[in-house]
C-alpha cells in the first residue's frame, strides 16, 4: 500500500484516514508520534516497533508473541532522522 503520507509536516499525518478501508489490528513501524499511537490504540489497533529491516522476521517476531507493543510514551518526539525512535527503548 502506498503511503500517501510519508512526506508531511509534524503533526500533519493521520494514518487511520488512509488505512481505514482495510481490516488491520497492528502496525509495524520503525517511527511513529504519541498522537498516531493513541490514534490506533483508541481503534482497538496495537503498534510494534520495527526494530529489524528483514519483514519475514517481524512478522514472525509477532507470530511468536515475541515482538512488544509499542506504548506512546516511547513515541518519536518529531521528524528528526531518528528512524528507530522507540525500538530500543526499555
């Protein structure tokens, strides 16, 4: 799926708006803001960190329960090339 807002302001993306046609329950990302995870967590949608390049081993980290959900407080605090801001975090 493309994404439409990949290049925007701080505090300008509203990712349920471009996913809310699909049937989603997680989403695997290596950056994301407090705001986008609250947003996700209000519609019963999990975040995990991408704290791996390789997507067959994430998914599989989330098959086996392995991988851990993401909460706001180790969110990205801005647009700062900080591409893996919660992933090593606790």
């Amino acid at each position: 799926m493309p994404n439409a807002g990949e290049h925007h302001r701080h505090g300008t993306c509203y990712p349920l708006l471009q996913l809310q046609s699909h049937h989603i329950d997680c989403v695997i990302c290596p950056g994301i803001g407090r705001r986008a995870i609250m947003f996700f967590n209000q519609q019963d949608i999990k975040v995990f960190p991408a704290n791996d390049d390789k997507v067959k081993q994430l998914i599989d980290s989330l098959k086996n329960q392995t991988l851990r959900e993401l909460p706001s407080d180790h969110a990205c605090r801005g647009h700062g090339g900080r591409m893996n801001c919660g992933a090593n975090r606790g």
